[in-house]
C-alpha cells in the first residue's frame, strides 16, 4: 500500500517516530563531536539524522497537502512541520 493512501494519524504517527529518531541520533553526534565520547566518525551519524529529519518533515507536509482533514489533524501537522523544519535547520548549522 503507497503511504499517500494511509490515514492521517498513520502518517503522523510515522513523522513523529522518523522526527524523534533523526533528533536523538544528531544530539548523540553532536555531544560526541563536543565531549568525544567515542573516536568515531560522526559523518555518517549525522547524515542518518538529517535523512530521518527529513523524511518526517515530508510526511508531516504530505498530511498537510492533503485534503478534507480534520482541524486537530491540521494543526497537529503544522506544529509537527514547523518543530522538525526548525531542528532540521539546527543540525545543518551545527555540522
């Protein structure tokens, strides 16, 4: 089944756990490229956060294209977009 065919809540609920996971792998790269917790290339590590970041980002903004979607749903896609466009933003400037 295509993801452009899953309910709204399905798509959420994927974009918050693709958020979430892209947030928690960057913050681990960037305290270890500060507290070198590891010698270990955080390269990979942050281009795993920034594709986890952005695939959450483009479901949120699938939902958001969608049409005739509740209220609550639309804002809870508004509020998801702006949170990983902004984190997203963060991790880019802080490589």
């Amino acid at each position: 089944m295509k993801w452009t065919n899953q309910p709204e809540g399905i798509l959420l609920q994927r974009s918050f756990l693709f958020g979430i996971t892209g947030i928690v792998l960057g913050t681990i790269s960037l305290l270890n490229s500060h507290f070198i917790f590891y010698q270990a290339p955080m390269g990979p590590l942050n281009g795993v956060a920034i594709l986890l970041q952005l695939i959450g980002l483009s479901l949120a903004v699938l939902v958001l294209r969608k049409r005739k979607i509740t209220k609550e749903t639309l804002e809870k896609a508004k509020v998801m977009t702006l949170i990983l466009a902004v984190s997203l933003l963060f991790f880019i400037l802080s490589i």
